[in-house]
C-alpha cells in the first residue's frame, strides 16, 4: 500500500511547498489536483471553502503540459510518485481531457480523473436514467483515448454526481476493460449518498478499483422542517471522527488483494493542514498494520437473527 495527498487538501501551500511538506511527513506521492485557475484571487473565501475557490495546490488546466513537467520534476527530485491527474472535467469534454491525457503520459502519470458529472435533479435537462445512457456513450471516446495513451481513466464515486454508489458506478463500468477505465472508491464521499457495505461493493468492483480516497464525514442535526421532522447536513470531520469505518476498509481490501494507492482527501477544519496532514499518516499507516490481523469473527447483524429459525422448530 502507498500512501499519499490529494492535493486539494492542500490549499494554501504552492505545488513547490506542497512537495516539500509531503516529503518531509513521509508520504510515498501526491495526486495532483488540475483546475483552471482565477486569474485574481477572490475575496472574502469563507474558511471551509478554501479547498475549491482557489486552491494554490493546483496544476493550471490551460497550460496542464507545461505544469504536469514541472511538478514532475519537483516530485522526482522529493523522491515522490505521482498518483494521478485529478480533473473536474465531465466525460463529454473530450478536447481537455485529452491534454490532460498526454500531458499525464508525457510524464510517465499512470491516471487521470474524469466523470464527476454533477446530477441535480431540480436543474437536469433529461431524466436519471438518460442522462446515464449519454454519459456511458461518452465513455466509449474515453475508452479509446485511454488505449492510445496508456493512462487509465477513472471515474469517482461521488455524492450529487451521475455514480453516487458502487452499484451506480459498476452499472458505468460494466463492459469496459479496467486496464482503461478503473474506479477511485470513496468510502467518505458516501457517507453522504450512496453507502454500501465494503465486502460487497469490492466483490462487485473488483479490478475496476483503480485507487482509494481517503476522508471522513457525519450527518449532523440541522434543525426541523415546518412538520417539526428533524433536517440533516452534510459535515467533514477529522478522519477519526466520521461515519465511514476506515479500520473495516482497510481490512476488506487487504482482504480483496487490494495493495495500490490511497490519497488522503481531508476537508476537515479542526486543526492545520501541516498537523492533521502529520496525523494522519500516522493514522494510516496503523490502519495498514491492523488490517494484516485476520478481523474477528462480526457478529449476527440484527437481520440475520430475524431471518433465522428458532432453534428446535422445523
């Protein structure tokens, strides 16, 4: 297993600083993220949002050629891999995707991030299951594009998007071949939406499981609606103080076979991106060691026991 930062959970620190601090913590690489840019700053950032309105941890879209070469020799010189290219691009925006593709093989880059196509039900122009079929066409451009450079596609689990689940993404996967379109698996994007039991999600992924991100989130109360039901939103957390269980994750894809990459994917405010950056690789390399124990025995879940006969009755 290898571990590493998805960039944007670095946002203020430059590419340079951003390659120093992962160096000096330990990490074995560094998913960059890849944007473009404001060309001025905005102002007034609330704190939270810091990570998106403009992350300085980012490698310039526009001139992505250029930036993957220099970031490339900056991680060479860190002794550092490079995880992947992770775009915000839909899968129809074939013409940058494709720059992001070459410039990713150009630097020897074996992924790059597509598809995080957003499903707002209040603003979609077609139907769910339409919008699906359009973007599974889509796939087949990027299918080929991937064959010709060499770098995998992959697509993300992700709340309010197309694939919010690990059945939604297999059912977009199904058919390709995962040497070109893989999956990253992201256990805290679904906390949000699209939770589904670990064991099963990686039997039914399988090797379309290209790389794991690592974060951590709750659903917190939020008040009450005008019929005085209780309303929830959606809050990161510190990775040890989420809903999604990384100590089972680790185990079932230790179980699985699983021995790729991990990028820690942290939008946690509680403490200094060089401290909790500190922490948890330190938190993820123990959760490595205790996934090397065979996990005791889990006990009968409250269905099971429904389901199962009296003892003594036929």
């Amino acid at each position: 297993m290898k571990f590493g930062v998805f960039s944007v959970s670095m946002p203020e620190y430059g590419i340079e600083e951003s390659v120093r601090l992962l160096k000096e913590l330990g990490y074995d690489g560094v998913e960059w993220r890849v944007a473009e840019m404001p060309e001025k700053e905005p102002e007034n950032v609330p704190f939270a949002l810091r990570y998106w309105a403009c992350n300085k941890s980012t490698l310039e879209l526009r001139s992505i050629e250029a930036e993957a070469a220099k970031a490339k020799a900056l991680c060479d010189e860190a002794g550092l891999e490079i995880f992947g290219l992770t775009t915000y691009l839909a899968t129809n925006e074939l013409e940058p995707l494709a720059r992001v593709f070459h410039a990713a093989r150009s630097i020897g880059c074996r992924q790059v991030r597509v598809g995080l196509v957003p499903y707002n039900p209040a603003k979609a122009d077609a139907p769910y299951p339409v919008l699906f079929a359009r973007m599974r066409e889509d796939l087949k451009a990027i299918d080929a594009l991937a064959a010709e450079t060499g770098v995998k596609a992959v697509l993300e689990i992700h709340m309010d998007t197309l694939i919010s689940s690990p059945s939604a993404a297999y059912r977009a996967l199904e058919g390709f071949d995962p040497a070109h379109i893989g999956l990253i698996f992201d256990p805290g994007n679904m906390v949000n939406e699209g939770f589904e039991d670990y064991q099963k999600s990686f039997e039914l992924l399988g090797d379309y499981i290209a790389h794991i991100h690592i974060k951590n989130g709750i659903l917190a109360p939020d008040g009450e609606d005008e019929l005085g039901a209780c309303k929830w939103k959606r809050v990161w957390t510190p990775l040890k103080k989420g809903m999604a269980d990384l100590k089972k994750l680790f185990a079932v894809a230790r179980k699985a076979g699983y021995d790729g990459t991990f990028s820690i994917e942290d939008f946690s405010n509680d403490e200094a991106t060089p401290d909790k950056l500190r922490e948890n690789i330190a938190y993820l390399k123990a959760l490595a060691a205790s996934a090397q124990v065979p996990a005791p025995e889990q006990e009968e879940s409250a269905f099971e026991r429904l389901a199962r006969p009296e003892r003594g009755k036929p």
